[in-house]
C-alpha cells in the first residue's frame, strides 16, 4: 500500500484498505516500540505541529512518534502564529510547506486543515478540528481489534453528543470496516443528514448498519460502550444547556447494565468529565479500555506519519 505524499484530513478520503492497512501498520509500529528498537523512516524530517486548541494525547502522540522515527518536531501554538490575524490560512500554508516536510493541525475549521494541504505541497494531517478526528478513531479501531481480535461484526455503540469530531469520525471508520455503528443521542444533536447518508453508503459496501436513535435501549447487546465530552473545546458556553439534554445518555452502571452482558467494554477519546458524560465506577471499572486507546494514539499518529512523509525501508 503506497499512502507516500498523502495527507490525512478526513476518513473520508481513504478507503477501508487504507485504513485497514494503517491499523495493521500500527500494530508492527508498537510491537516494534515494546522492543526498544528506535526507526530512521523520518530521519531528519522537520514536523509542524499547530495547535490553536489544547491538547495532551495528541500534541505528545505527534511529538514522540516523530523523534520515536527520527523526525524533529517543532510546536507552534496557534495564537503566536500570525495566522487568522495577519496572514490568510493559504499564505501560512504556502510558508510553512517552504520549511516543514509535514504539517500537523488541530483547531476549529475543517477547511483551514483543507487549505493547509492545498497550499502547503506537504502532506498536512488533521490533529483535530470541529468537524472531524480521523486519527483518534484510528486508535479506537486498533483498540477494539486488540480487544476482540476483530472488527466486522462488532457492535459499537457512541452514547452522548452525536454529531461531534469524534461522534462523525467513528462513524465513518466504523461504516468503512464493517462495525455496526450505533450512536445514541438526543434529537437535537445527532449527526448531519449528509453524512449519515454517506455513511449508510460505507455501510452497505462493508456489510454493517448504522443506527442513530435516540432510545438508550439501543445499548442492547454492545460491544463498546464509547463516549465523549458533552461539550467540546469551543463550545464551553454551552455546557449547561448540554447537561440538561445529556443527562439520560450519560454512562453509568445502569446503561452498562442494559447491554445485558458482562463483557462489553468502555472506551473514551479522552480527557473525560467525570460525573458528567461517564461515572467514575464505570471510568475506573474493569472494563474500562481507556488507557490502552490513549497510548495506541502513539503507534496510529506514528503510521499515519511514516507511511505518508517517511521512508518506509526504514521503519
Ligand atoms: N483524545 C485527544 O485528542 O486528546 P487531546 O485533546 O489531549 O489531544
Ligand atoms: N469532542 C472533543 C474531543 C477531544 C479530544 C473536543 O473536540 O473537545
């Protein structure tokens, strides 16, 4: 599989080979890490890594992946570059590609990580924006596969603010692997109506279903039990109104209880608000994944990275 001089904004734009040979790549990636053998793939590979909102996983994901292979990552915090206050996101773009080998972006708009690529003549990957979070659903792919060996035919179920980055994400990489992709949330805030669409596509080329509903019985027979914060960066104002809405969806023994079995597993993007979107018990329970998918964050980004910037003889 050649993914070299790709960038990586949306699972959209790959198809499930690609995603399936990333999750595979992944895998190598981390056996190899566990090892202690360091790569030379990005050997003296300038990495940007903007990010105009916080991170932790990400931001530390893209760093040690990129020294993990040799490359030399440089942080640029959004609001100390002239971009969105001087400069138009196409000028930055255009600068930076002059200097870095590959352009990482998290922040709010999903055509600035567009126009990075466009603009930029390297590949760009999205760390994170408002509408999309490609490579933390590779992660919670990988995860699930470790887990239950495999992915067609799981049923995974998203409890909680559906039509956010990561909501749309995992139905995406869900419906283009053959995963039954559930996601159970309030009316107001399922996903749009074109991407459904499209993923009912995915869906019926990959043999799965989607369902959006917003009935918690839904949880019946579940896998995975995945949810996110009921308010994403950006949107803090909002967090009452979204507890208020939110509330009947949180994960909590008694949701765990209507799968009806024993061995579904809890898995959160993180970093989670206890008390709200996820209980503490539930969070801290045996079941719960949530550690293994934040350090399978290293080997997913570390993929996406070297297949699509490195030299892959040296990895
Ligand atoms: N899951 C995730 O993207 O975490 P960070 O916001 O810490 O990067
Ligand atoms: N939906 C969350 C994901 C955080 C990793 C947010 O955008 O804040």
């Amino acid at each position: 599989m050649d993914l070299h001089g790709r960038s990586f904004l949306t699972l959209l734009d790959y198809t499930p080979q690609e995603i399936e040979y990333l999750i595979t790549l992944s895998v190598q990636l981390k056996e190899k890490k566990k090892k202690g053998i360091r790569g030379e793939s990005l050997l003296g590979k300038n990495i940007a890594l903007i990010f105009e909102k916080p991170s932790t996983r990400t931001r530390c994901a893209f760093t040690v992946a990129a020294s993990d292979e040799g490359g030399i990552p440089t942080y640029l915090a959004g609001n100390e570059l002239q971009l969105g206050h001087k400069e138009t996101i196409e000028d930055t773009a255009r600068v930076l590609g002059r200097m870095f080998d590959g352009i990482e972006f998290r922040g709010f708009r999903q055509d600035y990580v567009e126009a990075l690529a466009k603009y930029s003549g390297v590949p760009v990957w999205n760390g994170l924006t408002d509408a999309f979070h490609p490579t933390q659903v590779l992660a919670d792919l990988m995860t699930v596969l470790e887990v239950f060996g495999k992915l067609k035919g799981i049923r995974f179920v998203f409890a909680g603010d559906g039509r956010n980055n990561v909501a749309n994400s995992l139905m995406i990489g869900c419906s283009k692997l053959g995963v039954d992709f559930v996601n159970i949330a309030p009316k107001e805030l399922w996903p749009q109506e074109d991407l459904i669409e499209k993923c009912k596509g995915f869906a019926k080329e990959s043999g799965s279903e989607i369902t959006i509903s917003a009935d918690t019985n839904e949880v019946k027979g579940a896998d995975v039990i995945y949810t996110d914060v009921w308010a994403s960066m950006g949107e803090e104002a909002k967090v009452a109104e979204r507890i208020a809405l939110l509330k009947p969806y949180q994960v909590n023994a008694s949701l765990m209880e209507k799968t009806g079995r024993k061995d579904t597993i809890f898995l959160h993007c993180l970093p989670a608000v206890k008390g709200n979107e996820v209980t503490e018990d539930v969070f801290e329970s045996d079941i719960s994944y949530v550690f293994d998918e934040a350090e399978n964050r290293l080997h997913t980004i570390k993929a996406v990275m070297v297949s699509t910037l490195g030299d892959m003889t040296k990895i």
